[in-house]
C-alpha cells in the first residue's frame, strides 16, 4: 500500500494512469453512473458480443484503483466540479490563485517609441475661458488636454475570484478524502494531507 494525499492519488490516477469519464453526462449529474464492475467485466462482457479484445503493444488499461477514484470522483462531485478536479490532475497543477497579485496602475494603451513601449495619450477634457486682456481681449479661447488613460490590473475583484475558484478546488479535495478512504483501493493508502488552504497568506 502506497501512502498518497489526495492530490497525489487524483495526479496518478488521472495523469499517470490516464482514468477518463465516461461520456454519460446525464447519468453524472443524476447520480446514475456508478460503475460496480472493474475492467475485466468489461472484456468478458465484449468476448461475449464478439469483440477480440485488443491485446496489441501499447498503452494498457487504467489501473483498476486509478479506475475507481475516477469513478468516486464522478459520484461524489458534480459534474462540472468533477472534470475540474479531473483537469486539474491530468495537467498536474492547481487553479491559479494570482500569486504576489496587486492592483497596480497601468496604462489602458501603448505605444511604441525609440526608448521602448510608453503610455498612449488621448484627449481629454476642453477647456473654455475667455480672455480679457491682451490681443485676445474678449475672445473665447479653447484648450483640449491630453492624457494617459489608466487602469487597474489585475482588479481587487479578479484577484477575489481566482482565490475563491482556488478555495472551491481545495474543498472538492477535502470532500473526495472519506469516500476514497472508504472506496477499497488495493494498492494506495489515501492520508489526510492537504495542500495549504490559503496560500497567499504565507506568500512573501
């Protein structure tokens, strides 16, 4: 028996082993796809219909515990929360949080320019006044600005929803941890270890 956190058994199971779904969709959100049966049911079950069962070089079948966290994971999430945490594991990462992310102020456009890329300027605001003296005595005189519009990125907002996408995985996880203990894995031991819940709260 391997010992695995969470996150180690779902990256070997969907990543190294590469465990799919089945495409039923329906059945995932119903609750109706719970698959009993391992593998070598299904190779007798396509004998019987008069398939040859493909025994070629190459890649082989999916562990059967690699087999059986995909299945928890289908039943016990829903089935957008599923595919995200199946992703996520194939791809052997975790939701970007934004990590050292502020807002800071940049300009909306550039433009380029001999000494690099430098703020765009727009028009801004006209400005009327009439003069009184000189020889534009009593003559209406207009003035447009010009600007550097700016922006804020990333926003506070974006930043938020990065971090709560971050905290709905690290959940999903936590919910996946009972029934992958409970699910008769032959060969992996899951352990309650996590990955750190808030991590921008440690990051320097």
């Amino acid at each position: 028996m391997r010992q695995m956190p969470v996150r180690a058994a779902l990256e070997w199971a969907f990543g190294t082993e590469c465990a799919r779904f089945d495409h039923d969709e329906i059945g995932a959100v119903g609750g109706t796809g719970w698959r009993s049966y391992g593998m070598e049911y299904v190779a007798i079950q396509q004998e019987q219909l008069g398939a040859r069962v493909d025994t070629s070089p190459g890649r082989s079948w999916p562990h059967d515990d690699a087999e059986l966290i995909a299945t928890v994971v289908r039943n016990v999430l829903p089935w957008y929360a599923a595919t995200q945490v199946a992703d996520l594991a194939r791809a052997g990462r975790t939701p970007d949080w934004m990590p050292d992310a502020r807002p800071r102020c940049v300009p909306v456009k550039w433009r380029p320019s001999p000494a690099g890329p430098r703020a765009a300027q727009d028009h801004g605001d006209t400005f009327r006044y009439r003069a009184m003296k000189g020889r534009s005595g009593n003559r209406l005189i207009e003035l447009r600005s010009m600007c550097c519009p700016v922006t804020y990125y990333p926003t506070s907002g974006q930043i938020a929803a990065a971090r709560r996408a971050y905290l709905d995985w690290w959940g999903w996880l936590l919910a996946l941890q009972v029934p992958l203990r409970g699910a008769g894995l032959v060969s992996i031991d899951v352990t309650s270890a996590m990955p750190p819940m808030e991590p921008w709260k440690n990051s320097s």
